[in-house]
C-alpha cells in the first residue's frame, strides 16, 4: 500500500475514535445523535399507517335490548359519544386526502422538519363530538362527524397526516367532485368565501342545513369551485390566479355575504379560454408570497415538473373587484398555462401528489419574471394550517 494512503486511512481513523469518545462521554450529545440517527431512518424508510385507528365502540347500553344489526350499531355510537369528553380539537384535512383530528386546540406549530402529508389544506377548530363540514368543487357542503376521525399524537413540528384516514372511509363522493377544504357548522362561523374556476366569488352566510349535504352556490354547467376559506374581517384580501397568468387581488370588504342559494358575483374578468386555478384568503398584514408553475396545457397532469416561481405576496397591488388583475408570471417558450398556483402566508409548504415533501426555490422580486426550471413536480401547496389563506390546490 501508498503510504500516504496509510497516513491518511489512520488519521480519519483518529478522528472517528475522538469524534465517538466524545459522543460516549456526553449524555446530552449521545441523546441529540441517537435522536437525529433515529429521524434519518424514519425519513427514508418510514411508510404511513395503513390501518386505520379509531375510538373502541361500547358492547352496548347497560340494561337496553339489541335486537337487530342497526340497532347494535346505534347502540355503539350512543356509547362511544357518551365515553368520549367533548374536549376543544382541531380537524384537519391534508392535499392528499387524509382525515384526523387533534387532542387540543392549542395553536398548530409552523415549522419544524417536513414529513409526508404534512400540507394541509383545511384546518377546523371544533370539538371531539361535533361537526364540520366539507366543501367540494361542486359547490356542496357535507357533514362529518368528528368522533369518528382518528386521533394524532401531539407534536412540536407542523402536524403531518400520516395517521389519518382517508376521506373515502366517511364519504363517497361522486365520479368528478373533489374535496375542497374543511368548513366551521358552528352557528356563529364567520362567512365562507369561496371562487370558482369561471371566476365568480361569493361570501356564504352560515345558514346549515340540518342535512347530510346541501348547495351552498349555484354553479353554472362546467363550472367547479376552485377555493374556499372564512373571511370574517372585511380588511382581508380576496385572490384570484387564471391559467394565463393573471393575479387580482381585492378586499373582501367589496364582496357582500349571500345566502347560500346566490351564484354569487364578478370576482376576476377572465380572457377567452382562461380559468381561475386558485382562489384563497389572504391577510395582507402577514408576509405572503404568490407560488406560480408553469406548463404545456396539451401534456398530462403530473408528467411535466414545469418552471416555478415564488414572489413575495407584496408586490402585486390591489385592484378592484370585476377586473383583469395583473401579470404574476411569463411564460417561457413551450410554456401556455398555469398549471398549479398558489397565494397566502409564509411558511409555506409544498408536497407531491404522493404527499412527499418537496422545497420550492427561494422568492424573488421579479413580478413578472419567468419561472425557474424545477426537476420537482409540485401537486399541492399550502401556509400555516390554521392561518386565513388556505384555498384551492390544483395538480400539476
């Protein structure tokens, strides 16, 4: 052998010996790298639960006959909500679908490490036995029950949905209608704005049904509900992002509430062929960015990574309700459309159409500007979970 190689080989090997003594001889310092070792494991090899958890049903009320199937499940449930404590939760529901509910309603944690499912699209603080609702594109309302959500542990990160359940196990929607965001049943829930793709907003009034589904917009033929979120405070902001690339902004002050069978009013005026892909709050007094990607119209979804861009929410003025907006990205050639964009307060998150985390480039001051070439496909965007800008996502 060299004997450089030698030379060299021995002192790494020193280095490890004192790098090991040291770890050995601090309690603290073997807790933080058996800590770190163990989190590195449960990133790459770590698989989401697939059983679904939930509350342990009852045999059955003390002393009352069962006689049929349905009656020994009703008995069940009455038993389960009566074991339950009505304690204040949180529900969430994350891009990829997936259902679960917290043991407190503290404040949910911004940041932390990114971990899969952990962009969460609709954040509802209730309470373990009540309800919330479920906006989907077709402009319905349905009602869940939060008894039934499996539970999350708590956490000093973001919360990420790897222990939920999937929406399919509580409701079975028909061929088309997606899942939107969560809304507030809670009588004194503030007014729900939502837009649609043919870029008509509405402020929805909290008038619920005592159904399992109602309308809570009349949508005209093809067109789908694109975001929803609660805009109780008129200062907040009302966004729009077309497929051609344009941005408005407006107050939600301009926008009255209606009862929920209005068609709601002229939010974004769209040029022939465009639609509204995002449609969002945002609290203009919170630092924000706009997320914009880029692609081909004709390619399929999901098989294009596309430029993106990340621009501070700031810098694009506010313009009156009913107008064009202005310009948030151009496009490079080959480039004819918006395939997924997004606007609302930092941190923000991003994932795949599997729910694994994926970064996005840094924000810069180009307004305008074109995107930057990412190797990533984005599905999914997201800010803070319990924050006013969570709307529509859209594939990319």
């Amino acid at each position: 052998f060299s004997r450089l190689e030698l030379e060299k080989q021995r002192d790494e090997l020193t280095r490890e010996i004192e790098a090991l003594r040291a770890i050995l001889a601090d309690p603290i310092l073997l807790r933080r790298t058996v800590s770190d070792e163990l989190a590195a494991v449960a990133a790459s090899h770590g698989t989401p639960r697939r059983t679904v958890l939930l509350e342990a049903p009852a045999a059955g009320m003390p002393g009352a006959p069962v006689t049929s199937a349905a009656s020994r499940s009703a008995a069940a449930r009455s038993a389960v909500v009566l074991e339950v404590t009505d304690d204040p939760c949180w529900v969430l529901l994350s891009s990829t679908g997936l259902l679960a509910r917290t043991t407190t309603d503290e404040p949910l944690p911004e940041g932390g490490r990114r971990s899969r499912h952990d962009v969460v699209v609709g954040a509802v603080r209730t309470t373990a036995r009540g309800e919330v609702g479920l906006v989907t594109s077709r402009g319905r309302m349905v009602r869940l029950s939060v008894l039934e959500l499996p539970t999350l542990p708590p956490t000093a990160d973001a919360p990420h949905l790897s222990g939920g359940a999937p929406l399919a196990a509580y409701v079975d929607l028909p061929r088309g209608e997606e899942p939107v965001t969560l809304a507030s049943l809670a009588p004194d829930a503030p007014p729900l704005a939502l837009g649609t793709a043919a870029g008509i907003v509405k402020r929805v009034l909290p008038d619920h049904l005592v159904r399992a589904s109602w309308e809570i917009v009349a949508l005209k033929d093809g067109d789908e509900v694109v975001g929803a979120a609660p805009a109780a405070d008129d200062a907040l902001d009302l966004v729009f992002l077309s497929s051609d690339a344009q941005l408005l902004r407006f107050p939600a002050g301009s926008v009255r509430p209606q009862g929920r069978t209005a068609a709601g009013m002229a939010g974004i005026r769209l040029s022939p062929n465009a639609r509204a892909v995002f449609f969002g709050v945002v609290d203009p007094v919170r630092d924000g960015v706009v997320v914009t990607a880029s692609g081909t119209s004709g390619a399929l979804p999901g098989t294009q990574p596309g430029a993106v861009k990340v621009t501070p929410y700031a810098d694009y003025p506010a313009k009156g309700r009913g107008t064009g907006g202005v310009r948030c990205h151009r496009f490079l050639k080959g480039e004819d459309t918006l395939v997924l964009a997004w606007a609302g307060s930092l941190p923000v998150r991003a994932a795949a159409a599997n729910g694994g985390p994926v970064e996005l480039p840094s924000a810069d001051g180009r307004r305008d500007g074109s995107g930057t070439p990412w190797t990533h496909v984005v599905s999914a965007i997201a800010g803070p979970p319990a924050a006013t800008s969570v709307g529509g996502d859209s594939s990319a």
